[in-house]
C-alpha cells in the first residue's frame, strides 16, 4: 500500500541535497539523473502494485496541475494539423 500521508524526515534537507545533486547538470542529464532515481527508489519499495498506485498518482496530479496546456518538450503532445 502506497503511503500518501506525510512521512519525510527532515524534508527541507533532502530537498536541498535533491537540488544540490542537479546543480551543474544539463537539462538532459537532470532528466537522466530523475530517472535513475525513480527507479532506484523503485526498486527500493519493491512491490508492483504500490509502484503502479504511485504512478497513478503521480499521473494524475501532472494531468490536473494549472499550467500551459502543452509543454514544448512534450514528446507526446500531438503534431499541429496542416
């Protein structure tokens, strides 16, 4: 089970050793580097049901965050008509 309820110890310092960890990296390899970390912290958890439940989650709160409606970097957005 996903837990969704607060439960990171000291979240400002994570927070800053996670933007600490991009600092000089291109936006390609802050992409890359996100990547290895999910699937890092992935295979930390384990457990395929909680990992689709996060996605799901994670999903969904993209899908409905105030913003542009498409994204100039967005490989999925669909091709402007003729």
């Amino acid at each position: 089970m996903l837990n969704t309820q607060p439960h990171l110890q000291a979240c400002d310092d994570f927070y800053e050793a996670l933007i600490t960890a991009h600092q000089g990296l291109s936006t390609p390899e802050s992409h890359a580097m996100n990547a290895r970390l999910v699937l890092l912290l992935a295979n930390h958890v384990g457990d395929h049901a909680t990992l689709v439940h996060a996605l799901q989650l994670a999903r969904a709160g993209v899908e409905n965050a105030p913003g542009p409606a498409t994204d100039s970097h967005d490989t999925h957005a669909a091709a402007p008509s003729a």
